[in-house]
C-alpha cells in the first residue's frame, strides 16, 4: 500500500503574479506552506528575474498542466540592446558589446522574420535535458551545452515602445517552447547588435491572464493565506480550451475506473464535430471533469482520471 500523502486533499487553480527574484519553485514552496494543500504544482515556468502570470496547480489540477497550458502565452519585455549575457538576459554575465543600436524603421521591418513558425535555439540557461541532465546545471558547471534548433510558433511580434537609444519594449504572443530570451537574442543578432532581455512580465498563460492574478510578496499572498482560498478557481477552469464531452454517470463510472466506453453514443449526442483522432477531450459528467482521455479506435481511452 502506498504512503499517504500528508497535507490537505485542495483541488483547484491560483493565479499569482510573480514578483521578480523568486524562482518558479520558491513561489510553489510558499503557496504549499500558506495552503497546506497536499498537492502543488506550477504551470510553465517563469524565470527570477520574470515577473506576472504563474498558474498554480493543487491537488488533481496538478494532473492537468501538461495538457491544459500548451496553449498561447503573452509576454511584454524590453531588450537592452548593445549587451549580450550568458543567460540572456540581465542577470548574467556580459559576454559581448556592440556600439550599433537599431532605429525604430529596421526594427519594425525585422519584425516579420520572427512571426510564424520559426526555429528557435533555447539558452542554454533553460531546463531543457541534454544527456539526462538539464541545460542550466551544465551551464552553471561550466560545462559545454549543445542545444539544437527546434520550431516555435510566434502569434505576433509588436514594438510597443523605444525609450531610448538603448532599449525597446515588445509584446508577444507565442506558441509552447517559446523563450523570449532567445527571440531577443536572435532579433538583436539580425540587426547587426547584440542584446539580452532587461525587463520581462508574462500577461496571459492559456486561459489565464494578469486580471486574475493575485499578488505575493515576502509576507505570503495578499498577506494570509485566506485570500487563496478567496481566488482558488476550479480544476475545469484551465479546460476550456480542450474539447468538453458530456457523459452519462454510467459511461463516467467506467472511465473514471480506467475503463474505455464506445466513442459512438457520446459523439451523437454531443455537438461537437470532427474531433480528430487522437485529440485530448475532457469527459464531463455534468459540471464536473471526469478524466482527461483520448479517442482512440472508436474508444474514449482514459489518460489521466480527475477525483474530483
């Protein structure tokens, strides 16, 4: 039999704007020590340096994350052009300098090389794995790490503003894997500069953006733990996005014991079409989710089951 795990059975989502300096992992320590909850985890890291939308995952939430957040993610960050560093961004070490600062024309027209499906080099500061191990352990020994391109999606690319000579400030929508350490870094290389993120907020993660994000500071979030539990959002909230099936409670019982039903009872009364074959649903017994599952040789096929 398995160990128990201690602490309290919450399930649900916080949506807290990180402050900058704290890791994605100190921010899950804090809300797991204020809530108690059993169960924590983030959804998509942001660096220390980063602050804005942190999606936290209690409890059965936490099975969700890998499917529920692979959408869409809005960034607003500044480049500091003339400065490359070893981690792309303001808390490294300067690498190299350039005299060249580009005007606002040149940026602009640039712009349109990094919208679409692009290639992308991660930093080798970011928690890919190479050979078992992740980039930023190799890197911070002073070991060599060989990243290879991989394609990203960027939604749209906008110079908001150029203060000075020195700096830009972009906003962005991408696609999952996106770093916008590497898009600074590779736009500023295409204008004949070097340059590394200066400022960075993340403004929405999927379905969640800034307006349901709540504060935490040293003192704890809002300052006690009770505000959590105030903007404690339900597990379906990160769902909307994934193509929602209604289940009879015969059809959930059996999914939600691990068992596949038929594919075909559900799809003629459902109003969703052209489901592809394959695709993540979420079962739905009611307002409740059942499972996370596949449609798989006209079987729903459970992938993760919700007890909620």
């Amino acid at each position: 039999m398995g160990r128990k795990r201690r602490g309290k059975p919450i399930n649900g989502w916080l949506i807290i704007d990180k402050p900058a300096g704290l890791t994605s992992g100190a921010v899950v320590g804090k809300v797991r020590k204020l809530t108690g909850a059993a169960k924590v985890g983030h959804g998509g890291t942001l660096d220390p340096l980063a602050t804005g939308v942190l999606p936290i995952a209690l409890g059965e939430a936490t099975k969700t994350v890998s499917y529920a957040l692979n959408g869409t993610k809005v960034y607003r960050f500044t480049i500091r052009w003339g400065e490359a560093r070893d981690t792309d961004d303001a808390d490294g070490e300067v690498t190299a300098c350039s005299t060249v600062r580009p005007a606002k024309d040149e940026i602009k027209q640039a712009l349109g090389m990094f919208t679409g499906e692009i290639d992308q080099v991660p930093p080798i500061y970011s928690a890919i794995k190479v050979d078992g191990q992740r980039a930023y352990a190799l890197a911070y020994a002073k070991k060599p790490v060989n990243l290879e391109s991989r394609p990203i999606r960027i939604h749209r690319f906008e110079l908001l503003d150029q203060p000075d000579a020195d700096h830009a400030t972009f906003e962005v929508t991408a696609g999952k894997g996106a770093y916008m350490r590497g898009l600074a870094r590779d736009l500023a290389c295409h204008l004949g500069t070097v340059g590394h993120v200066a400022a960075l907020r993340r403004l929405a993660a999927g379905p969640f953006s800034e307006e349901q994000a709540i504060p935490l500071d040293n003192r704890g979030v809002m300052g006690h733990s009770a505000a959590l539990f105030e903007n404690l959002l339900p597990v379906e909230a990160a769902l909307v996005d994934i193509p929602a099936l209604a289940l009879t409670e015969a059809e959930a019982k059996r999914l939600h014991h691990g068992q596949p039903i038929s594919v075909l009872p559900v799809a003629n009364r459902s109003p969703i079409r052209n489901v592809p074959h394959g695709a993540v649903v979420c079962a739905m017994a009611g307002n409740k989710a059942v499972a996370l599952a596949t449609i798989t040789g006209g079987e729903i096929c459970p992938l993760r089951v919700l007890n909620l």
